[in-house]
C-alpha cells in the first residue's frame, strides 16, 4: 500500500518501465516507485499517459483523479 500523494500540473508524458512511473516535463524526468504511489492527481488536462502505466496503476490499487481545465475534480 502506497503513502505518497503524486499531483501532476502541468503538460506532461507518464510512462511506466520497470515497475516506475515515468514523469517526462521537457528535459525533466522523474521517476516514482509504483508500489510507494496512494494517489495520483492530474491536474491538467495537457497529460498524457500510456495504457501500460494505467493499467500499472489500476493493479497497484491507485487512486486516480482527473480535473477538468478549471482544475475541478471530475
């Protein structure tokens, strides 16, 4: 079970290798450890994100919340 709170708030790309969740913002990269992830936030709707991280994500138990461009849970 997880314990961080990841919120992403601006134009990125997450992926998912190697049991990490990607999180490229132009020459940014960061990498979070699936299993550590409770909640991820995407505050903006300039996100993508791959089926594989999603799918990553679903199985680990994450919750996940999409805000609208006002940046208003959906």
């Amino acid at each position: 079970m997880g314990w961080r709170t990841v919120v992403i708030g601006s134009r990125s790309k997450l992926d998912f290798k190697m049991n990490y969740m990607i999180v490229r913002n132009g020459s940014d990269i960061k990498k979070v450890y699936i299993d550590e992830i409770y909640m991820l936030l995407i505050e903006s709707t300039a996100v993508s994100l791959t089926a594989v991280v999603l799918n990553e994500l679903i199985k680990a138990k994450v919750k996940i919340v999409f805000c609208d461009e006002y940046r208003n849970p959906m």
